[in-house]
C-alpha cells in the first residue's frame, strides 16, 4: 500500500491527474445516467399547429417535413394525440380564408384561430392551448400590424392585439403569446384581458425576437411573408443581445408572465442570461428553419435525425430554457417514452 501511494505524485492541485479522471462516471450507459444534469420533459413542450379552414384537410408543408396545415376537424384528432404523448401544450396560428388591410381576421369572433381553440378545448381540455397574438397571418401585405406609409404603426397596432388577446381568451385559450415585437404590446393586452375578466390568463411573451433567416419556412407554413420589406423595423437585430435583456425586463414590468427568446438554437447565450437575470419561467421556440435544417440533413444522410433532435433540445434546455417550442415535440415524446 505504502509503496503504491509513493509512486503517485503527492501534490495533487498543480496536477489533477491521474486522480481526477472524469471518464469513471461515462462508463455505461447506467452511470451516465445516474449523473446527467439535464432532460426533456414532454410535459414543459409545446407543438405548434397551423389551423386552415376546412374539413378533412391535411395540406403538407413541402419545407417542413412532417408538418401539416390541418382543417379543424383534423386539428382536434393530432390535439388527442400529442396530448395521449404526454406533450404538456399547443400553440395555434391561424390561417384565415381571406387577409385585409385590417387583419380583421385575427380579431373576430367566429375567426379561424378562435373556433379552433374552442374546438380543441372541447374535446382535449387538459392540454394547454396557447395562442399566438399577431397580425402577419391575417394583413394581405403580411406585416404584423397595420401599415402607415411604408412602415407598421406601433400605437394603432395596438388596439387590434388586445382586441386579438381578448378574443382568444374568450374562446378559451390558456395562455396568449404576442409575437409581433409591438413597443408597449404587453401592457396593452394585460390592460385589455384584465378589463374583460380574463385576468387570471397568463402572458407568454416572444420578448426577445430576432429578425431571423430561420423563420423562413414558416412562413411558407403560415402563408405569412411580407409582400414588401422585412420586419427589422419592429424585431430584433441578432446582434445584439443586451437590446434583449433590456426587452425583456421592459416584458417583465408591462406584466408578463413568461418570457421567451426566439429562434433558440442560435441564442443559447441569451436563454442562459435570461435564465440567471429574470426569476420566471423562460421559453425559447425553436423555430421552423432549426427544426427544418435538422430534417434537410437527416433526409441527405449526414446525421441522425433523432440524435440531432435530442441534442438540439438538450442544450436549449441545458442553457436554462423551462417551456420549449417545438415541432419535435411529439417525435421527443415518443423517443422517450
Ligand atoms: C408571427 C410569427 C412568426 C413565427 C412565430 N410567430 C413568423 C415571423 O415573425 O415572421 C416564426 C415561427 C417559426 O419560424 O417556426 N409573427
């Protein structure tokens, strides 16, 4: 023993190894288990679903492999089973039979996203249904609020998300989640639900959105791409990730709930900042072309789809995301059941 002991080195702090030796607790698949710092829970993630009017329609999204316009009937029947999964929520976007200036779509009563969630609460009341709250699904431009000029007013957009707000919130959404970077949008929804008698529900803002090349194929999805310009006048430039800190804490004091960064991926950094600097829960969406460039090489055969999705969301929930948009979340759900 004593002899052994003297063949190692004695001062240990300039020199960790041979003692330290990390690999001990990789060995199998049990320990390193036994150890892992982090998992995917399918209750903290949220599918989104892109509603159309119709019956029996299951229109493919030709860039987003997997993912589906669906009419309301068909919406229902994937709500019953991503919640039979165990996945914790949906957040619906509408696509409207007809778009005007006005977006007048997303507000009515009897409008598409509205008659959805009544539909899927109905018949899933369990699963969260959340809305998001915005304009460029509804505006024939596709900008998400109301164009003076050649630019999108922020005040008089404001009217039309609160009118949006209360009316998902009428039509028995759990959670309304403003994505159209509006300054002053939270304020003005939490204003407008509390006034309707909707203040018990919750705010899930897209506080730290990006003008992202990554939203692209959503937009084929959502039928939503500007007809002129882009939307760097009201998102954010992804350089800058104080702006966000600062967008988000401005979300916080207008009376948000939950705050999300979008897209997730790219922005881990702000997701871990966010999670350090504001105590409530944090969301990140990782959007469209995250999910759709995971697909794209998978389809090529350059890595694992499964793998890819697992790690991918691994991280988004290592850097201090709770609730986690995204399209895998049924396929998560399964892989780990
Ligand atoms: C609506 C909205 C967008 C996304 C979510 N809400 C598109 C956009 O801002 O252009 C993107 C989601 C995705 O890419 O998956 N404003």
């Amino acid at each position: 023993m004593y002899t052994l002991i003297c063949h190692l080195p004695l001062h240990n702090e300039n020199m960790p190894f041979p003692v330290h030796r990390p690999r001990r607790l990789r060995v199998t698949e049990s320990m390193r288990r036994l150890v892992r710092e982090t998992h995917l829970e399918p209750d903290q993630l949220v599918l989104p679903l892109f509603v159309r009017p119709g019956e029996g329609v299951r229109n493919a999204i030709s860039s987003m492999p997997g993912q589906s316009q669906l009419s309301i009937d068909q919406l229902v029947r994937e709500c019953e089973s991503v919640h039979a999964l165990g996945v914790g929520g949906v957040i619906l976007f509408g696509i409207p039979e007809t778009k005007d200036e006005q977006a007048s779509g997303a507000y009515a009563n009897d409008g598409i996203t509205q008659q959805a969630v009544r539909a899927v609460k109905k018949a899933v009341p369990d699963l969260i249904v959340m809305t998001d709250v915005c304009n460029c699904e509804y505006t024939s431009h596709g900008h998400c609020g109301k164009v003076v000029g050649h630019d999108v007013d922020n005040d008089a957009t404001l009217e039309w998300l609160a009118k949006t707000a209360v009316s998902h919130a009428r039509a028995g959404a759990d959670m309304v989640a403003p994505s159209d970077m509006m300054d002053g949008r939270v304020a003005a929804i939490r204003t407008a639900l509390d006034a309707e008698g909707f203040s018990n529900t919750p705010i899930f803002a897209y506080a730290a959105k990006f003008a992202s090349v990554f939203y692209g194929p959503f937009r084929e999805a959502a039928e939503s791409t500007p007809q002129f310009g882009d939307r760097r006048s009201y998102q954010m430039d992804p350089a800058n990730g104080r702006e966000a800190l600062h967008e988000m804490q401005l979300d916080l004091e207008e009376g948000a709930d939950l705050l999300m960064v979008k897209p997730a991926g790219p922005y881990l950094d702000l997701i871990r900042q966010a999670r350090d600097r504001f105590d409530v829960p944090i969301g990140a969406y990782q959007v469209s072309g995250e999910y759709s460039i995971i697909h794209a090489a998978a389809q090529n055969g350059w890595l694992d789809l499964d793998r890819a999705m697992l790690e991918s969301l691994t991280s988004i929930r290592r850097a201090g995301a709770g609730v986690i948009l995204t399209y895998f979340a049924p396929d998560v759900a399964r892989a780990l059941a």
